[in-house]
C-alpha cells in the first residue's frame, strides 16, 4: 500500500514538473481522475507547508486559456504559485465531470469556470474563488490576482497575531 501511494506521489510530482515545461498552453485531460490528483496534492502540501491550488475548468473554456496564458507569462505570479502552492487542473466536461471530486469540493462549478479551490494540507476547502472578481474588461487584473494568492498561503492563513 504504501508502495503504491509513494509511486503515485512520484508519478504525480513527474507529470506536474513536466507539464510545466512541456506544454505552451495548459492542457486538462479529460480521462484524469481529479479526485486522485487533489488527493497526492493534498497529501504533498502537507509535508510542505503549502496549500493545493485546484482550477477547475476545461480545455473547452476560453477563459482558462486566458488566465493560463496570463499567469504563466507573469514572473510574479508564476512565483507565488511555484512556491505557496501545489496546482491542480480539474477537467470538468461533458466527458467528465468529476463528479466525486467537484462534491468533494462543495460544486464549485456554481460559480462559472475556471473557478479556484484552496485547500490545507488536510484537505480542507478553505476558499472557492470566483475568478469574475479577478477579471478586468477581456482579461484579469494582475493586483486583484496577487492578492488573492497572498491571503490564501500557508504562512498567511497560519499567522499568529502578536501583541
């Protein structure tokens, strides 16, 4: 079992690094299981003091795209997610819906797509984002992006309060 779980892990860490490297626009798939994946994220965010980033969308959504394209192309941004959080793609489709893992979640796709989901490192929602309020005109307003990802850290969620 064990065994099991440490190759998935592996396999996990492999496709995200690779993914990242090898495609110019993200790509969700279809066939993937998004309850499997935000459970190895889930399990990895613990033992590194982050939180798990899950966008929910499809590669059908033009807004996705948009956002992918946004993000990736801002140092800051790419910064913020590669070192607060571990990032999920949730395919949801007509072919899949992900069904046990958009209830897992509390149906996010109430709120239109993409939509973002933090969760702990026990696998606690902790925020669902409707990105409408990140956008600005025909794309997404870099401030309002940042701060969102800013107040949803471990480090910030976790602040103690000092007198």
């Amino acid at each position: 079992m064990f065994n099991c779980f440490l190759s998935m892990k592996i396999k996990f860490i492999a496709i995200s690094f690779l993914s990242s490297f090898l495609f110019a626009e993200e790509i969700y798939d279809p066939t993937a299981d998004a309850m499997v994946d935000i459970t190895a994220a889930i399990s990895l965010a613990k033992e590194s003091n982050k939180h798990v980033f899950v966008k929910v969308g499809g590669n059908w959504c033009g807004w996705c795209k948009l956002y992918a394209k946004f993000s990736d192309s801002d140092e800051d941004i790419t910064l913020i997610m590669r070192q607060e959080y571990i990032t999920v793609l949730a395919n949801w489709s007509p072919e899949n819906r992900n069904l046990e893992a958009m209830n897992y979640l509390g149906a996010p796709q109430r709120f239109g797509y993409p939509v973002f989901i933090i969760l702990d490192g026990n696998g606690n929602v902790l925020h669902t984002q409707d990105t409408a309020l990140l956008e600005e005109g025909r794309g997404y307003n870099k401030n309002h992006v940042l701060r969102f990802l800013k107040v949803w850290t471990y480090a910030a969620v976790n602040a103690k309060i000092k007198e």
